[in-house]
C-alpha cells in the first residue's frame, strides 16, 4: 500500500469519526427549554358560542316532510323484497 493511500484512509476514518461525535452532541442539546408553557390541567369549559335553538328532543321531526304515496309505495316493495329474499 502507498502512504498517499494510507494517509487518505486515515484522514476519512477521522473525519467520519468527527462527524459521529458531532451528530451525538447535536441530539443531546435539543432538549427543550425548561421555560416551555404547558398546557392547562383543564381545558375550556366551551369553546364554541351556542346556538339559540332549544335542545333537541326524541319526538321531534327532523324537517322532512310526508313522503309521496308513491315513493312510499316503491318503499314498501322494496323492504319486503329484502325480507323475501334478502339483499
């Protein structure tokens, strides 16, 4: 081996070397700071503003109205087709 070859080696070998130690020194230095705000125990109560409509209740439509006979009717054959013979 020549000692240009041997020189080379050495220089990236160290290089490489000096590189590592760099990485791991950067990863320990990127702890955040100890001043960091946290968040709170608790959130906000609401954060949206409410409506003004009253509470929904079980018996209340919602806003669709009587379908057509003969919608109902194209219902009706349909859902006791899926009964006779399945979907």
């Amino acid at each position: 081996m020549s000692t240009t070859f041997k020189a080379l080696a050495v220089t990236f070998i160290l290089a490489g070397a000096i590189g590592f130690a760099t990485q791991q020194a950067m990863a320990e230095d990127n702890t955040p700071p100890t001043t960091a705000t946290r968040p709170a125990a608790n959130g906000p109560d609401q954060s949206s503003v409410p409506n003004a409509a009253p509470p929904a209740t079980r018996t209340e439509t919602t806003g669709q109205s009587a379908p057509d006979p003969k919608i109902k009717e194209m219902n009706d054959r349909e859902r006791s087709k899926v009964e006779r013979e399945g979907k």
